[in-house]
C-alpha cells in the first residue's frame, strides 16, 4: 500500500497538468466502526439509500444525505452479491442459496429470509462462490457459480449429487451446476442456463439488456475474460460440462483440446493479463445519462489487484460482439487514491459510481468509495471499431491535427493467449503490427488506421503517443487500448 | 575430560565458521499472501539452496535482497509496471541478491545464494504483495542474540496487522454487539455445507444447534455457549466455525418426517422468518409444508422443537432416533419404535429434547 502511494505520488509529480482528477475524485465513504468492511455486495434501494452486504453476513443501509449507517439483516453465509427489489425488499446471493430477505412489519429490520432457490450443489470447497443476483428486463434473474479450487479438498457430507467426474482438475465441479450460469425465471423455474465458466465474479447486462460474464485467468483462461453469454453455449473451463444434459460419462479433461475448443464460445473481450487485469470484477453499465461523464451507455468492469477499473469498448461484426478495453482512472492517484480491491460498483441515483471493496484472502483493500464526475470532458478514447482495413478510433474531443495525423503515434502489437488446461498463458506470437496510414475525421474526432495485418484470435494492443487536444491543453488519458478481434469485417 | 571435550567442540565450531556450508530449505506460499516460513536463521557463510514452492492459488516470486533494502527492492518492482511480468516482477538492482522466477500455482523454483552475516529480507515482489508477504533470513554465529518473532520487525506479524487494521471491531465481529438468539449461516463440523447456526439464549451460557439446510434438519444441539467465528471468517472461509461449548445431541437418524405411504421425495428448504430474533425454519416435504422453531427449556440443558403441519390428508408420522441419555417428549401421541404416528389433522406438535 505504501508502495502504491509512493508510485502513484510520483506518478502525480511527472505527469503535466491535465489528468483524470481534473475531471472526477474519489470519495471514501466512512463505515460503522466494528465492521470488517470486506464488500461482498452494493444496490441502490428505489428511496436512494445504499444497502451493502459484507463477508461476515450483514446487510447494511446507508443514508448518503445523513451519512448514517443501520443494520438491516444478519447472519448470511458469505454474500456475494445484492439487488433491491423495493424499500423494505432485496435478493441476496450467499454461499448455499438465493434469498429473499424482508422486512415485513416495517420496523427497518429484516425478519423474513425465502430461499429463492437451492438448486446447486456445494461441496464445502471455499472457492464455491456464488454471484449475482442481476434481472433483466423480462424478470429473469441470473445467478453464477463458482468451481471448487483444489487449493483445498471437499467434505465429507456434500449437498446435490456428487459426480468424481468432475472432481478432476484444478478447478473442478464435483456438485452441480458448478460452472454455470443459472437462470430463475419470474415463475420460478430454475434453469442451468450456460457453462464452462471458472470464477464468473462479474454478471451484468450491456445498454442493450444483454448478459456479459467475467471469468478469471487460470486453467483454461489464458488471461480473464468477458463473455456475451446466451442460452446453451459452452464458454471453454471444461469441469462444469459433467453437469451438461447428454453429456457422456467421462471425465471432461480427457478430451482433445481441440475438441473441447470446437465446442466453446470465444470471449467477446480478453483482459491481457496484468496489463488490463488480473482479477476482474463485477461489471455495469454507464445507465446515468451522462452523469458520470462522456461514457453514458458503456460498461464498466472491476479489478482486485490495481488501482483501476476497466472500460470497455464494445464493437459488433456480423452481429457478435466483440471489442476492446481501456483503464480507467488508472492509478490516478489524488488526494484520495482509488484503493484496489474493487469486488462491486453501483450507480447511485445521483449518477456517482460507488465500489466495494473486499480482499477475501486475496489481494484488496476493503470498504467503501465512490468515485464522482466533476465535470469537463477528458480527453480519452470513446470507441474503436474494426474496418475492412484496420480500425477508426474516436476521441471525447478533436484532435489537435499535427499529433494526430503523425503515424509515430500510432504503435500496435497484435498476440494471443492459449487455451490449454494450464494456468494463464504467456502472450503467444507476439507480432508488431505497422500501422500504415492514419486519416483524420473532419470533426478531427476519429482516427482511421491503415493496419497490414489483420487476422482473427488475436489482441490488437494499440499504443498511442502524446496525443493532444484544444492546442495542446488536454492530453490523451490513457495511452493503451486493447481490442479483442474475433470477426473480420468483411 | 570435560576440558577435552570443550577443546574439541571449540575447535569443531570454528572449522564449521570457515569451511562452506551447504543447506537446502524449502518454502511455500501457503494463501493469504504468506510465506509457510517467515525466519530462517542460518550460519553465515551457508550455501542455501532455497526451493519455493507455490501451494496458492495465485502467482509469487521469491526475491532475496540485501539487509534493509526490502521496501526499496518493493517500490521498484512496482515501478516496472507493465515491464513487470516478462522480467518476473524483478527489478535489475544490486539490491536484488538472488530471485526465482514467477511461479505459477501448483509450480515451484529454486535458488541459490551465499550469505554473509547479517540479517536478509526475502520477499514476494508481485505488485502489491511486497508489503505483506516477507520474511527475513538472518545467517549469525549468535542467533541467541536475535529477537523474539513476537518483536521482531523484520516479519509480518499477523496480530500486529490485524490490531492496526481493526481496533475498533467488537467482540462479536461485527459493528454491534451481539444478541442471543441469533442466526449464522456457516460452515459448521457434523453437517451438510448449508449449515444455519443458531445460538439461544439460556440460564446455562447460550444453548445452541445446528440446523442442516440441505436436509432440512436439526444435526445436533450444544450447552454452554454459541460459536467461535474467528476461522471460518479469516481468509477465503474454508475453515469451520467453531462449536463453544458442549454438545450432548446429535440426532443420529435422518429427515424427522415420514408424509404418506410413498417413498417421500427430498425435503426442500424454504427459508425462514425471525419471530422475536428466534428463526422458525420452514421446508416441504410430499406437497406438505412443515414449521419448526426451536426454543430452550425454561432450565437446565434440552431444546423444545415445535412444528406446525399445513393441513393434508396424508398420514404424518415423526421420526426420533433413541439415543442413551436423552429424553424425548412428544406433546401429542406416543414415541414407540423410534415413531410418533400424529393423530389426523394435527397442526401443532412439541417433541421436547432433554438430558434427563
């Protein structure tokens, strides 16, 4: 921690005026003393008060006009995730369970907690996580599960039936459903909704209502990862495919690699490891309307282990999306730094972006901050998109013209990163990319580049020099953006 | 003879004190961001082979530095940003005496070093775990002169850390005291993972149980207190929660409930409410919805369970397995082989646990 303070302090001091302080600060908000303020979960009630649910089972509310906190419910089984449903009303997704938890006489304190649904298994393994819940337009709710870590065995009473085939592997799915995405429909059907996930912490919809799933590098995710995830698909950690329906009775990490890479579903965003993440988080769209700055309608991702969130840049060819990611607020430093740790973001009302924060025996700071737009327009990247020969990149703002059309600025690199049930992977075929030509748009907002070599399964890293704006008073923000090319344009 | 024997010894130590040694010592990352072993103390001059072991989950070096250049070995692996991971987090300073290179879960490398006297820092230099995951290896002809690992500030002391971080925490773990009856969903011993712990109280300290979830059944019930928490909730919750005090039933047999003549189909756990703080439980079983809540006898050690049975037409018939030492009184119809067969149309039943 000292040692971040140190980096971002001398960040602080060599960067020129103009960074993202100028245009939002992070706030940390004060929790009761005598809570181990470890954030499993944030959601805005209707009436504008935070309820916030924490690693040794309380459910907080907080007063963001009085600044005061009060305890809602207790005694909950690591909660890793919170939904409002009304005033007195909120979905929490603990370790054995989705619960419905009331407060039904209106005294401010829950007394009523409704299993929603127990319909997985668990095997005692402390990395059966469970996440969620999110609902979407139609009234569907989503839940994922984490697979057991062989850091650590099962115990001996498990709950759901107990399959040794998936018992196998680093990280594997003994008990049902492990690996999944479940679906709760508003009827109450439970179903196994898609599979092959590995540690899904993030589970969050686009401005479109569509499911994205965070999943974290590890055996058989060569870096993290995030997924467009539809009914039926098979998204590449193979343990979870015992619990598939019709699936043979073997065990799942005896087949090929290019068998089990046939059957699976690309990401539509990677996280080069280390460089953008190395444990992403929960995800969120910019729904404030611009409240929060330029990026209204984007989504947002959280990150453990750096002082950053996660932007992402999303791009559609031939109908599947895909696209690119960007830091955000990248160890900004400030007054107040960004901590790390950032498990859980929640949009309050007044259009602020609040985080969670949590360690879990990992790395992370804990407690709670919130991050807020002061106003102005940074200049930073707004979308970068595929074209038949390369990729036009938008800006906030035009671009001063000598910088902008120098191709000194434009550097890029292209690799990929292995499927294979080790852990992580290197960067593979790292190539330098030439960056051809570079036109500038007559609102001089978007750049277009000439790159000569585009090929699909691959990341386009793409660096970008002092670029400025409004004669050299705004400089770029960030300098790197990732783009994850699946499709080509044709 | 005992001067010949000093002689001896004297001359054998100051041999050793010159000619190399040889030692190999293994460390692990055990989770948590720790090192197995946080100080090695070693004859100066050794030839340590250092093998580290990677047993967490997530990727560590192991870097040896000079005395007292922790910190600044830390600060500079930090400042190779996005260099970091093809250098293995290493920054190229004399500071750095030997490192591995990043170890992946599961993987494990090796060193070698000669140290000299004095007192070395070995350190993870992954961004952000240099702060917390170290240790130090002291290489001394007098280690009696080191100090105690309770005081001594080259280790991360966990209770050290923990005070600074939470000295305003309670004793209960939470920001308000805590409250008999109260509920905690855990992982407890002698159950089923989706365990709820419940503490009551009672003139005898707390008496407390455990419910099972999964199985929609009480496992068993203990005397003198509630639970131990401090395990279960450190790290990443593998550990179980702690029964305080002691336990004198445990219900041997399975699911308490036989609902109609048919094979009956698995429980299922409905949740439940807090009347006054005391959780009444509420599952199904066969269509048919069963209640219980479960208070303590006015004195001494027992449970008192009441169930409250939706209306059916099916026959109910209670299940209580008969164990020495403990009573069991039904408020309506009688316990015979192992079975209370409910008069048809009951509602409410009692079956009072007692170790008289």
């Amino acid at each position: 921690m000292f040692a971040a303070f140190l980096l971002s302090t001398l960040l602080s001091f060599s960067t020129p005026s103009d960074t993202i302080t100028d245009y939002y600060d992070v706030e940390t908000i004060a929790t009761p003393p005598g809570l181990v303020a470890e954030t499993g979960g944030l959601t805005f009630l209707p009436d504008g008060r935070l309820a916030a649910c924490f690693h040794r089972g309380e459910i907080m509310l907080y007063n963001p006009k009085t600044k005061t906190w009060k305890l809602f419910a207790e005694g909950l089984h690591d909660p890793l995730g919170i939904l409002a449903v009304s005033n007195q009303e909120l979905l929490v997704m603990q370790r054995p369970e989705l619960t419905r938890i009331t407060d039904t006489n209106g005294d401010g304190v829950a007394d009523r907690y409704e299993t929603v649904t127990d319909h997985f298994g668990m095997s005692g393994n402390y990395h059966e996580f469970a996440f969620g819940p999110v609902r979407d337009a139609k009234g569907n709710i989503y839940i994922s599960l984490n697979t057991a870590s062989n850091g650590a065995g099962i115990r001996d009473e498990v709950r759901g039936k107990y399959d040794p085939l998936g018992r196998q592997g680093r990280m594997y799915a003994c008990v049902p459903y492990r690996g999944w995405v479940m679906q709760i429909t508003p009827d109450g059907t439970v179903k196994p909704f898609a599979s092959g996930f590995r540690s899904p912490n993030g589970i969050g919809f686009d401005a479109k209502g569509r499911l994205f799933v965070t999943d974290n590098q590890g055996d058989w995710l060569g870096t993290s990862k995030l997924y467009h995830v539809e009914e039926g698909k098979f998204y590449g950690h193979p343990a979870s495919l015992v619990w598939r329906d019709g699936f043979p009775d073997i065990d799942p990490l005896t087949l090929p690699v290019h068998t089990l890479d046939s059957m699976r579903t690309v990401e539509s965003v990677a996280f080069p490891h280390e460089l953008i993440a190395h444990s992403p988080t929960q995800l969120v769209t910019d729904n404030t309307g611009g409240k929060f700055g330029p990026f209204a309608g984007q989504m947002f991702v959280g990150e453990m282990d750096f002082s950053r969130l996660i932007r992402i840049l999303p791009d559609e060819v031939d109908g599947q999306i895909q696209g690119a990611c960007i830091p955000f607020y990248d160890h900004a430093g400030g007054k107040n730094p960004l901590r790390i740790g950032n498990n859980r973001l929640a949009f309050s009302p007044d259009g602020s972006l609040w985080l969670g924060q949590a360690d879990h025996g990992w790395l992370g700071d804990r407690g709670i901050q919130r991050i807020r737009y002061k106003g102005g327009v940074p200049l930073d990247i707004l979308s970068m998109k595929l074209t038949p020969t390369g990729f036009d990149v938008t800006f906030t703002q035009p671009l001063d013209e000598s910088a902008a059309r120098d191709l000194a600025n434009y550097q890029c690199r292209s690799y990929y990163y292995e499927y294979h049930q080790a852990y992580g992977s290197p960067q593979k075929d790292v190539r330098s990319v030439s960056v051809s030509d570079v036109t500038l748009s007559t609102d001089r907002k978007t750049v277009s580049l000439t790159l000569n070599d585009l090929k699909i399964n691959r990341i386009y890293e793409l660096k970008l020099g002092n670029l400025l704006a409004n004669n050299g008073r705004q400089k770029l923000a960030n300098h790197a953006v990732f783009y994850t090319l699946n499709r080509l344009v044709k | 003879m005992d001067r010949f024997l000093l002689f001896a010894g004297l001359f054998l130590t100051t041999l050793q004190a010159i000619a190399q040694r040889d030692t190999l010592i293994t460390i692990s990352a055990s989770g948590g961001l720790q090192f197995d072993q946080k100080r090695l103390v070693l004859k100066p001059n050794t030839r340590l082979r250092l093998v580290f072991q990677n047993k967490d989950d997530m990727a560590h070096n192991l870097v040896i530095t000079r005395p007292n250049s922790r910190l600044r070995v830390v600060e500079f692996a930090l400042a190779l940003g996005a260099k970091g991971p093809t250098q293995h987090h290493v920054p190229m300073m004399d500071d750095v005496l030997a490192h591995t290179s990043s170890v992946e879960p599961g993987g494990k490398d090796s060193l070698t070093v000669t140290l000299t006297e004095g007192a070395f820092p070995f350190v993870c230099t992954y961004p952000g775990h240099g702060s917390i995951m170290y240790g130090i290896i002291y290489a001394t002809n007098t280690p009696k002169l080191l100090p105690s690992p309770e005081t001594d500030r080259n280790i991360p002391n966990p209770e050290r850390t923990t005070e600074a971080a939470h000295h305003h925490t309670a004793e209960s773990g939470h920001p308000y005291p805590l409250q008999l009856p109260a509920v905690y969903r855990t992982f407890m011993p002698d159950c089923g993972p989706a365990a709820i712990a419940v503490g009551l109280p009672a003139p005898t300290g707390g008496e407390s149980y455990v419910f099972d979830a999964g199985q929609c059944r009480l496992r068993y019930a203990w005397s003198g207190g509630f639970v131990d928490n401090t395990e279960q909730w450190d790290g990443k919750g593998q550990r179980f929660t702690k029964v305080v005090g002691e336990i004198y039933f445990r219900d041997t047999g399975g699911f308490p409930w036989k609902v109609g003549a048919n094979q009956p189909d698995a429980p299922q756990f409905k949740g439940y409410r807090l009347i006054n703080r005391y959780p009444e439980f509420r599952y199904v079983v066969n269509g048919v919805e069963i209640r219980e809540l479960i208070k303590p006898l006015p004195t001494g050690r027992g449970l008192i369970r009441t169930f409250t049975i939706a209306p059916t037409k099916q026959s109910v018939t209670f299940l209580a397995t008969a164990q020495p030492g403990i009573r069991f009184k039904p408020s309506v119809g009688r316990l015979q082989h192992g079975e209370v067969k409910l008069p048809v149309g009951t509602r409410q039943f009692t079956m009072t646990v007692s170790t008289q």
